[in-house]
C-alpha cells in the first residue's frame, strides 16, 4: 500500500467498536482507497515501582496471565477482557505510579471472580507457595469467601 495522507482522507463511515471505548472510522483517500483506523483515548503512562523503574506493559501483563492461567480459560477473547479489567481497575487507583504489588492484587481480584482453579495456581506463583499448609490457606479463604457470597 502507497503511503496515505490520513489529512487528505475523508471520513466514509464511523461506529463504536464492541468494547465502547473504541471509535472504527473507514475513510477514503482521494484516489479511492479505503483503509480504517481506530480511535481510543489516550490513557497516561504508569509508572511501576521497581528497582527498574519501567512502565506498565500490557502486553507484559498479557504475556504472564496467558502462560501461567491462560489454559484455564476456553478463549483468547475472555483473557483480553480479563486484561482489560485489570487495566480499567489500575487507572481507577487514580494513581501515576503503581507497585507490582498493585497488579497482582489486581490479577488475583479478577481471577477470583471468573476462575477459582486459576486463582489459587495464580496465587500460588504471586505469594511464593513454599508448602502445603499454604494451598490449604488459600483454599479455605475461597472457600469462605464463596460462603459468604452465598449467605448474602
């Protein structure tokens, strides 16, 4: 494809995409051609505390929820949703720097409302599981957690 001038472009047509944070705009260049871009609101960068200092990743995020609880989950669909969750719940702090601490909270929050299987194996990486009496922990807060849901 020639390079487009998007300033030259006309805008043919323009919907919100499924996710109502996204506007997919077709747009037509003067010759003709068609292409579609996609608007989002720009969101400030987090700033996660380590020792590196580096910024919030999504993809980084993505990477590590798909290889440690992906498996529990029937699509890539529901994962991204999972993320975008997380994502939402972390910009929602209000904050501009987060903690690590802060996004796994977070994973384990959302874990816990979608897949309990994949929250204790989640948990039992994040919290650094060294024996049994620690599963049987986690498992007995779920346990008490469900419980509880179920009396209210």
């Amino acid at each position: 494809m020639s390079q487009l001038n998007i300033g030259d472009s006309r805008v043919v047509e323009s919907r919100e995409v499924s996710d109502g944070v996204t506007i997919r705009r077709r747009r037509e260049s003067p010759d003709g051609k068609r292409f579609t871009t996609y608007e989002r609101i720009e969101k400030p960068n987090l700033a996660v505390i380590k020792k590196n200092g580096s910024r919030f990743d999504r993809e980084k995020l993505a990477i590590a929820i798909k290889r440690s609880v992906g498996k529990f989950f029937s699509s890539e669909v529901e994962i991204e949703e999972m993320i975008d969750e997380i994502e939402s719940g972390l910009y929602a702090l209000g904050e501009n720097e987060i903690t690590s601490k802060q996004i796994g909270d977070k994973v384990l929050d959302e874990l816990a409302t979608r897949n309990e299987v994949a929250y204790v194996r989640f948990a039992s990486v994040y919290q650094d599981f060294k024996t049994l009496n620690d599963f049987l922990q986690i498992l007995e807060e779920r346990k008490r957690a469900n419980d509880e849901k179920k009396a209210a």
